[in-house]
C-alpha cells in the first residue's frame, strides 16, 4: 500500500503538466497585445520593449515557472510509462529525455527574454537585445514540433504495447504524433506560419495526459501483472 505522502507527491507531479500549461498560456495572453517585435528595426524594438517592460518581466517569469512545470510533469509521465513498460524502460527514458529538453528550451527562453531587456537596458546594446529576442522567441516555435512529435510518439508506442493508459488515448495520441508531424513540415517547407498553432496543440496535449495521471489510477493490464 502507497503511503499517503507518496500519493500527494505523485498527484502534484502528475497536475503539473497542467500547471505548466496554465501558466504559459498566461504568457502568451500577457503578450498578446505586445508590440516589441524582433523583426522590427533595432531602435523600434528596444523602444517597445522597455515602453513594455512589465508585460516582458512577467512573461520571462512565467516561461521560469512553466519550463520547471513541464520537466516536473515528465518525471510522474515517465514513471506511469516505466510502470507499464517494464524494465529497462527504454522508450520511458527517450519520453523523459524528450521533455526535459522541451521544458529546458521554456527556460532558455526565459533567459534570453531577460538577457534582452537587460542588453536594452543595462549595457545599452541594441542589436545584442534584438538578437537576444528573437532566439527567446523563435527557439520555442522551431524547437517545440520536433521534440513534441517525439514525445508523444514515445508515449502512444508504450500504451498501444504495453497499456498504462486508456486505449482511446494512446490511439489519439498516436494520431496526434502523425497530426504535429504534418503540421511541422509544412511549416518548415510550406508558406504557411504554424508555430503558433503547434504550441497550442502541444499544450492542449499535454493538459490531456496530465489529467489523465493525476487520479493515480493503476490499469487493469498491471493489477493482472502484479498478481
């Protein structure tokens, strides 16, 4: 029997995919209306920049909180997937490579959006600070698609052989994986800007499978395992 402060602890691994998700969604609501665009001529950037500064500041701590959301979750995500795999686990392992990286890019990300406000600020540097921006910026739309193709291929591969989740979900996230890898080379080799739209996907699938794991439930596939 699990102590009950294990179960906590597995519970608020588990609900922190969608912690992750809720507080980078509040950064991109945060942005939303932004007008510091690195694309922009370097003194119209750090000019919009700093006139925003506030919002930066809180989108730069709100990436901080989601990228540790994100590589707290891939801990309880490749336990479940470990648990139904068995040992050595090596697809759990790949999935947990996988999103540590995704929550590291979040919080490179962070730090470069703070390296730009400082550049424009502190060291008056203005080319350094549009640089800084959009690597924050674009590292996170190119970096995301890869790696969350890979990770959700991980995961439906482990609960289409092995179980540990709902059948309807491991197919869904297997159509998932083939849905992110279509829209990824379209984006790269097509006219189309879907960086945005891949991120939202990826957050929506990742709210789905952290709801998934917070009730803690064991499969049946296990329990007959474990007899």
């Amino acid at each position: 029997m699990r102590e009950p402060g294990t179960t906590i602890a597995e519970k608020l691994g588990a609900s922190a995919g969608a912690w992750a998700v809720l507080w980078l969604c509040i950064h991109f609501l945060i942005l939303r209306g932004a007008s510091a665009n690195p694309a922009s001529p370097e003194g119209d950037y750090v000019r919009a920049l700093l006139a925003e500064r506030m919002a930066w500041e809180w989108a730069t701590a709100l990436r901080v909180m989601g990228g540790i959301m994100i590589i707290w979750f891939m801990g309880s995500l490749a336990s479940r997937l470990r648990m139904a795999e068995g040992e050595p686990g090596r697809l759990a392992s790949i999935a947990f490579g996988i999103g540590v990286v995704w929550g590291s890019i979040w919080l490179l990300s962070a730090m470069l959006n703070s390296s730009a406000i400082l550049l424009a600020t502190e060291y008056q540097y203005p080319a350094g600070a549009r640089l800084a921006g959009a690597l924050a910026r674009e590292m996170v739309l190119s970096l995301t698609p890869s790696l969350v193709f890979t990770l959700s291929l991980a995961v439906s591969f482990v609960g289409m052989r092995y179980g540990g989740f709902p059948k309807a979900y491991s197919y869904s996230t297997a159509a998932f994986s083939v849905v992110i890898l279509a829209l990824a080379i379209t984006d790269w080799y097509g006219p189309g800007n879907l960086g945005t739209t891949i991120v939202a996907l990826a957050f929506a699938w990742t709210a789905i499978t952290s709801a998934l794991l917070i009730p803690a439930w064991l499969p049946s596939d296990m329990v007959r395992g474990t007899r």
